[in-house]
C-alpha cells in the first residue's frame, strides 16, 4: 500500500524503512531536509513540505505522523486536516496523551477523515526486530492499514485496542510498567555495586538472561551497557521522563488505582536531577534542632 510518514526522528526513519523493505510505496517527509536526503538515497521517495506529501499520495490517503506530542502534534494535524480530503486516513504513532487523541478523532470525524492513534514501542531496535503496535480508532479503518501495521510489526506484534485514544492509553500504561521495572534494576544493581564483594556486574546481568524469572528485553539491554561501560562511569545519572508515566499515575489517581512502584519510580526519575535536594536539607537541620545531631556544611558556607 501507499503511506505518506511525515516526521524522520530516531523511530520514523526506521519505521520508513521497515515498511520500504517489506514492498510498501513509502513517500517520506520532515521538518529538516537532511533525514529526507539520506532515506532517498536509500530509494525512498521524499518531498520537502506537508503540502508536498500530501498531494503526491493517491486518495485514499494514509498519512503516518510520528513528531513529539502536544503542541507540535496539535499543530501538524490541524495543518493536515486542512489539507486531506474525506475518506483519508491520518495516524499518529507519536507519544500524544490519549485524551488528545480522542481530541484528534473527534476533529478528524468532523472532516470526514479518518483518524487512529498507535502506540508504537520498540525504539532504535524497531528497524530489525520490529515494533510493537497498540492501536485505536475505527476497525474499518484499522482493516484497511493493517497491511501497513503488519509490516511494522513482528508477528502478532500488533493489537487494535479499541476506539480512539486506546491505544495511546495501553501504550501510555505499558511505559508506566516499563518506568517501573527499569528502577527495580536501578535498584538492584545498585545493591550488587556497593556490597563488599567484587561483582561482574556485567556477568550477573547475562545470567540472569539465562532462564531467570526477571529476565527481560531490558535486562538484555542493560548487558550491552555494561560490555562497553562495566561501571557506567561514562554516564551521568540524570534520567528524564517524556510524560506518560506522570499520565499513568494521574490516570491511576482518577480511577482510584494503587501504583505506589510506577508512582516512585516516576519520583526518583525527578530526584535524580537535583543536583541538591532541599527536602535533604530540611530534613537535615530538623534533626539538628530537635535531636542536636551534626550536620554537615555546605561546600563553601562560613
């Protein structure tokens, strides 16, 4: 099938690609010209400008958007619906929060376009093992671009989740769960690195890919760091977070859900920016008050 990808970042350009190999006819655009010049050279057809791609898709259109969440997303779909005709398909496989794109459906429907949002999972590694799809919308809709949806995949890697917005919803939990797992080997890791015996920390994580219960894609992962960096030294630790797991425990608030793991996990993401934590401090100097402990002085304080 025909499918027009607007956005060429680290995941776009790979799902370009994944869909080129697999025989689609993939017309390519971005906001720089450079991630268009090397996928044409590639032997993907590229063109500069929104109005570029649209008008060199065939109607039905099927037009993927794969740009960071909030404004530019709002902003792109309101540009593309200006410019598609009803029965066209527009889908956004971005971050977006899925009230959004309940928002997104709802402007679409109301131009006869058609819209799906598609959580899409699997980052750099996408290109060859292939990403995982969670998708909302339409069924007809989601028939139609299944094609595409199954090149993108691995096998049964793909899911329509229901209407609009639930696949950013199941794709917004899966990065909550994914945030929680992520400091339980923080954590773990850490408890290995500072005990008294000298640990292989690299070797520790491989076995535990060997028939362990906590084996994962991520504890594979954390083997390759530690092949090129045993002791991380390279790294700082300053982690940042791009949203949906502040959405998965604003979500699990709403609806009365426990999730105390994926809660702090997303809290010590915030903690590890600080290069100075004043809540320490307070801390610090009310055991000073009530109880007369030392304190120790900040670097140059009198």
């Amino acid at each position: 099938m025909q499918v027009g990808l607007f956005g060429l970042g680290r995941m776009g350009a790979n799902m370009a690609r994944r869909m080129h190999l697999d025989g689609h006819d993939v017309i390519v655009s971005n906001r720089s010209p450079r991630p268009i010049d090397e996928l044409k050279a590639e032997g993907i057809k590229g063109v500069y400008t929104v109005e570029e791609l649209v008008n060199a898709l065939q109607p039905p259109r099927a037009v993927w958007l794969m740009v960071p969440s909030g404004d530019v997303t709002d902003q792109m779909i309101q540009k593309l619906i200006n410019l598609l005709q009803p029965g066209d398909a527009l889908v956004d496989g971005g971050n977006s929060n899925w009230k959004d794109s309940q928002r997104h459906a709802a402007i679409c429907k109301a131009k006869g376009i058609q819209f799906m949002d598609e959580g899409t999972s699997g980052g750099i590694w996408g290109l060859k093992v292939g990403y995982c799809l969670m998708i909302g919308g339409e069924v007809e809709t989601f028939k139609r671009l299944e094609p595409a949806f199954k090149s993108l995949a691995p096998a049964n890697g793909y899911l329509h989740c229901g209407p609009a917005g639930s696949g950013h919803f199941v794709k917004m939990v899966h990065n909550g769960i994914e945030y929680g797992m992520m400091q339980s080997y923080a954590e773990g890791f850490e408890i290995l690195e500072k005990s008294s015996f000298d640990l292989d920390l690299h070797a520790v994580a491989d076995v535990w890919g060997k028939g362990s219960v906590v084996r994962s894609w991520l504890l594979e992962l954390l083997v390759d760091a530690f092949a090129s960096d045993p002791k991380l030294d390279a790294i700082k630790g300053y982690v940042e977070d791009s949203g949906e797991g502040r959405w998965t425990v604003q979500a699990a608030i709403d609806e009365d859900v426990p999730a105390p793991v994926i809660t702090l996990s997303l809290y010590q993401r915030f903690l590890s920016r600080q290069e100075e934590s004043f809540a320490a401090k307070v801390n610090a100097a009310l055991r000073k008050e009530f109880g007369g402990h030392a304190v120790k002085s900040a670097e140059g304080a009198r």
